[in-house]
C-alpha cells in the first residue's frame, strides 16, 4: 500500500464519523465519503496532498451529503429535515469549524455501529472494510471473490438494516458494549481469516484483507491499549501472518506448516506477537483470542518443525475448549493431540466431530482425518478422505494440495 492509499484509508473513519455525528444519515454520510475519497484519489497525486488532508475530505463530503440531502428531501418530502440542516457554504467556508468537526477520533464508534446486531455477520465485515477500512466495493468483492454487485447490495442491507433500527451515532449502552465488542473483534477476526486463507479461488490468501484487519485492530489497540483480548487479536494476527511469506510456492501452491522454510517467517511480526500477548495474558483476564495467540507464538518460537513444543499446545487448545465452543478448536486440538502422543488419540478426538453439523461437511474435518489416517498407517483410508476433502473445498489451492496429497498414496 502506498503512502498517499495509507493517508485515505486513516482518514476514512475520521471523516465518515465526522459527518455521521454532526449530520445523522449514517447511510448517505458514507455514500459521500467515498466520493471525496475518490475525488481525493483523482485530485492529490496531481495537485498535492492539502496541508489538512482530513478537513478537505470532510469539505468535499459535506457538499456531497447536502447535495444528498436535499435530493432526498425532494424526493420523500423531506423540507422540514432538511431546514434543520446547517447551509452548506456556511459549513464550508470556515476551515477552523471543519477542524473542531473532524477533531474526535470516533473509530470504535464507527465499529460498533458497523457491527450493529440487526446487520448480518457477512454484511457487519463488508460495512467495517467500506465503513472503517476506507476500502472500494470493488476491493471488497474481490477479496472475498463476489461480483461488485453482490457486494454492493449487501452493503446496501447493511446500511438499510441500520437506519431501519434506528441507531444513532453514540457508544451503545454499557450493558450492551461488551456483546458488541464481541461483535467488533470476530467480524475483523473474519476479515483476516479470509485474506489468511481464502474459502474460494485460485489464490490461497489476500494480503490487502489481512493487511486492512491488521491496519484495524492496531487502531482498536490504540483506542483501547489496556484491552487483553484486542491484544491477544493483534498478536494472533501478526503471529499467523508472519508465515505467509513461506505458506506457497513460486506457483501458488500450498505449502504445510511442516514443511515451510522458517527463515522466511517474519521475525519482527513473531516479536511483536509474542510480547503483546505475554504481557495480556500476565495482567488480563484470559480469553479465546489470547489463547489462540499463545499457541501461535508456540509454532512461531520454534526454529524447526521438530521443536514444535506439542505437549504445551495440547495443554493450550484444552484451555481454549474450555472458554469456546467452537468445532475447528476441537479439530486443531485432535493434530496437536496426534502429534504429541499419537494418530489414533487424534482420531479418537475427531470421532466427536462426526455428529457436529457445524462441521461435517467442512473439507477440513476430512484433511485432518485424512493426514492423521496417513500418520496411522492406513494409506487406503487416508486416501479416500484426501480426496472427500479435495471434492469439498472450493479453494483451488488446498484443492490441489489435496488431491496430490491422495495422488501420492495411489
């Protein structure tokens, strides 16, 4: 990402927020700011960045929302609205009122407003990247693999979804935060998990997604720096993506934990993780996203495959089953458990999967049955999952690696 994309995508929540608190209008305050961000786009490069690049953004959006405004007003007779609203050259003509207007940093605001409960899962990551991450429907969809209309009808839900519930532009009540922050972490969890690994297409991962969550939860971070599970979040992301420089080969293709070139890691990243998550789990109180950032930080210490610590792993995703009830928990604790003691205590644990319907037809319950089915010895059966799972997954990377996987044991 450039320096000038790296300005716009800061300024985004600032400027939207700036708007949507001084106007209301949450959904045409973020139509407008995607047109300054554009007029930004065609502008800056030739002319220059301005000395103040957040209050040209929020000119150039506020024009914009009132021009917004009044074709709304005419269209479903909304005069009486509109004539509580400030004059447009009256707003745009005083820079200092600009600056006092774009002066609060309302990033968690804006998150929790793009992570309303009335907006799907899928619409709250498609909002937060518009919304908050300053990214185009276009970048959206094709991070996710959707056609640009798709994404944009389900931006549109979500902006719909939220007006319908009335929601103003405020921290929701305390007895509701905590659920919503919930909310807020999971859906930039999602964000990065995609870019990490796509569920579809013919790349394994999107660096702009987990580029873009890492960007966000920093900003999370720095809004609330004494939060441990915002830290466990970050150091979760920054341990896991450090691989990524040795995830693939020069064709694309997917390469195991085994067996990646660890000098390749990027060990400024695993610094970072594993020191922000110490310093959680040693004065906060423990929760999902730290757990799964220490056990990364366990993979990320260890110089080789083989100094994999497993037992402290297994001991880790019993912790984390215990405070999650997630099926994909239980599926990485059946590897640790085979790696640490053996094959048939993992497939043992895999057994329990077998009647969960939030995983049953995932592909991944199959590719671990699958390698633990190897491990074991009993290459027909390992064979016949390698191949169940290459039917169900619908990345052409992980497809390929499957199906070479069942090739192998022909």
């Amino acid at each position: 990402m450039s320096d000038f994309e790296h300005l716009l995508r800061e300024e985004t929540p600032q400027v939207l927020s700036a708007l949507v608190r001084h106007y209301g209008h949450f959904d045409l305050a973020e139509e407008a700011v995607q047109e300054a961000l554009l007029a930004a786009a065609q502008q800056w490069p030739a002319d220059g960045v301005p000395d103040n690049p957040r209050g040209w953004l929020i000119r150039v959006g506020s024009r914009r929302l009132m021009d917004l405004l009044r074709s709304e007003s005419a269209r479903r007779q909304r005069e009486e609205n509109a004539a509580n609203l400030a004059a447009p050259d009256e707003f745009v003509a005083s820079a200092p009122d600009v600056d006092d207007l774009g002066g609060r940093d309302d990033t968690l605001t804006l998150l929790f407003l793009c992570c309303h409960p009335a907006v799907s899962a899928a619409s709250q990551i498609a909002l937060t990247l518009r919304a908050v991450g300053g990214l185009t429907t276009a970048q959206i969809a094709a991070g996710f693999l959707v056609p640009e209309a798709t994404m944009a009808q389900r931006i549109s839900r979500a902006k719909r979804s939220i007006k319908q519930a009335g929601s103003t532009f405020e921290m929701p009540p305390e007895a509701e935060r905590d659920a919503r922050m919930g909310a807020v972490l999971h859906v930039l969890y999602l964000i990065f998990n995609e870019g990490y690994t796509a569920s579809s297409g013919t790349s394994l991962h999107s660096a702009e997604l987990t580029t873009e969550a890492i960007r966000l939860v920093r900003g999370v971070r720095r809004l609330l720096p004494d939060d441990g599970e915002v830290a466990g979040l970050l150091a979760l992301m920054l341990l896991t993506d450090a691989r990524r420089p040795a995830r693939t080969d020069a064709d694309g293709g997917l390469i195991p934990l085994a067996e990646q070139d660890r000098s390749k890691w990027n060990k400024d990243a695993i610094v970072e993780g594993e020191a922000l998550v110490t310093d959680a789990l040693s004065r906060t109180q423990l929760g999902p996203y730290q757990v799964q950032a220490a056990i990364a930080a366990v993979h990320g210490t260890a110089e080789r495959a083989e100094d994999t610590d497993w037992p402290q792993i297994v001991a880790l995703y019993q912790v984390l089953e215990q405070i999650s009830d997630n099926p994909m928990v239980t599926l990485n604790h059946a590897v640790a458990v085979a790696m640490a003691t053996g094959p048939k205590e993992g497939l043992a644990l895999l057994e329990q999967l077998d009647s969960d319907q939030r995983i049953t037809e995932h592909h991944r319950l199959e590719a671990v049955r699958a390698h633990l089915l190897e491990m074991s010895g009993d290459l027909e059966a390992a064979r016949a999952s390698y191949l169940l799972a290459a039917r169900r997954t619908t990345s052409i990377p992980e497809r390929n690696y499957l199906q070479s996987k069942a090739d192998r044991l022909s």
